[in-house]
C-alpha cells in the first residue's frame, strides 16, 4: 500500500484500524457504547476512536475538572472525556433528541460514569441559560459538536462560560474541504465558515485548526485557547 493523490475513505480506514490496533487497547465499554447506539439506529456520526482519545488526551493534559460538551449522541466522546476528569470533576452534555439522550446515559452508566456525568435534553442554546443561571461554569474543557449551524453562538457561549486557559475544541470544521469552498450552498458548512469569521475577530482566543482523515472520512477540528489576561 502507497500513499497517493487517489487516498481514500478506504485508505484511511486501513490506517486509522493500524493505529487503533497499536495504541488503543481494547475497550469494550466503548465498543458497547458504538454497538448499543447502532442498534438503537443512531447516526454512525460519534467521533472516531483515535480522534476520542486525542479528546481525552487533550483534557487529561490540562487537568481538566470541568467539562461541557454540546452535542452528545450516543456518549461516545463524553465516555472519553469523562474518564479524563480529574478527582472530584464533572461533565455536563447537551443533548436535543431524548432518544439520543435515552442512549447516551445508558451507555455512560455502563461505563460507569453515572455519577459524574450529567446528560441534559433540550435545544443547546435553551440550555445554556439555564447552566449560566445555575452558574455552572466556568469549565475547563468545551467540545462544541452539534448542530453545525449553531456553532458561532455556541462558540459565544463557550467564552462566556470559560476562563483563561480554558480549551475549546471544535468538531466538523472542515467538511471535505468545503469550508474553503466560498460558493458552497450547504448550510452546515456556511455555519463553520461563519465560525472562522467569529474567531477571526476574537481576540480573546488563540487558535488553530487541523485537517483529518479516518475511518470517519474527510473532516478536521479546530482548537482553541482562552488566552491568559481575556
Ligand atoms: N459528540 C458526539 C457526536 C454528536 S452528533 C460524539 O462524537 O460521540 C451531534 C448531536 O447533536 C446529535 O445527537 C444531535 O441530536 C445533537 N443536536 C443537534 N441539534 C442540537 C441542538 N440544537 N441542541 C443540542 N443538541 C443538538
Ligand atoms: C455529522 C455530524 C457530526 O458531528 C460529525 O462528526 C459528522 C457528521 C452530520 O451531521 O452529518
Ligand atoms: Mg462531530
């Protein structure tokens, strides 16, 4: 096998399953998770394995006590970044389908991360408020991977519930390369190149983004740090 310009999803698959295979033991409190959300008919649209545990890595690194996910699916990423917290944190995910909700906490109990994750249904940005009221925050870690139209309000409110040094980390920002793409029509992607625009004119953030390719196809994340001092 050689690389070339004709890689594809194919390609990336055999190599993401050799790195899998070498770096992430076999799990099956996450292969239960995967299994149990395909059975119940959920999106095949949860974070590939190695990306979860570069979610976990990340938030392990920062010693992260406090974590807010928009966007949870099945509990797929939220099961890796539970199991980062540090002693005595928690996880707070936002979750708009009950069904998905329904899924999720089954999976997170049996991975044995009832008592410190917290799965709340509603429309994220209805939510929110209420976690602000509630004064939730600030958190330490914010993966934004909703509905992608939403992104530029939820990155809003991820820099009203963050502080210094908090990481907030973008899922879909790149879309087989259609966010570069000015004439694209798909409002998914109009969402994300929105995105950009908003960190662009936010000084308040250091930022980058990558591009990758996997088992989950052509796509990227955007990372993001609340600078010291903002
Ligand atoms: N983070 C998950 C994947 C999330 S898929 C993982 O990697 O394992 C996106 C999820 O966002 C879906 O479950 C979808 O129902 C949910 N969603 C869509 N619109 C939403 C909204 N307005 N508020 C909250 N969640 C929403
Ligand atoms: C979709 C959503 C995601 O969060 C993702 O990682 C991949 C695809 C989607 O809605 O198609
Ligand atoms: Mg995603």
């Amino acid at each position: 096998m050689q690389a070339n310009i004709f890689m594809d999803k194919a390609f990336w698959t055999t190599v993401d399953r050799y790195i899998v295979a070498h770096l992430l033991p076999a799990d099956s409190a996450l292969e239960q998770a995967q299994a149990a959300s395909a059975k119940a008919g959920l999106p095949d649209i949860a974070v590939s394995p190695n990306h979860g545990k570069l979610l976990y890595l990340l938030a392990k690194i920062l010693g992260a006590k406090r974590i807010l996910e928009i966007g949870t699916l099945g509990g797929y990423s939220t099961i890796w970044l539970a199991r980062a917290l540090a002693p005595g944190g928690s996880l707070i995910t936002l979750e708009f389908d009950p069904k998905h909700a329904d899924v999720a906490r089954a999976n997170i109990g049996q991975a044995g991360l009832g008592r410190v994750v917290q799965v709340r249904v509603g429309a994220a940005l209805e939510v929110l408020p209420l976690l602000e009221a509630e004064g939730r925050g600030p958190f330490d870690v914010i993966f934004i991977d909703a509905d992608k139209i939403n992104t530029v309000p939820y990155f809003t409110w991820a820099m009203k519930l963050s502080h210094p040094g908090s990481l907030i980390i973008v899922d879909n920002v790149v879309r087989d390369g259609a966010v570069a793409d000015a004439a694209s029509t798909d409002a998914s992607v109009q969402g994300m190149q929105r995105f950009y625009e908003a960190v662009k004119a936010e000084p308040r953030v250091d930022a980058t983004a990558i591009q990758t390719v996997g088992i989950k196809g052509y796509d990227g994340m955007a990372i993001l740090r609340v600078k010291d001092g903002a």
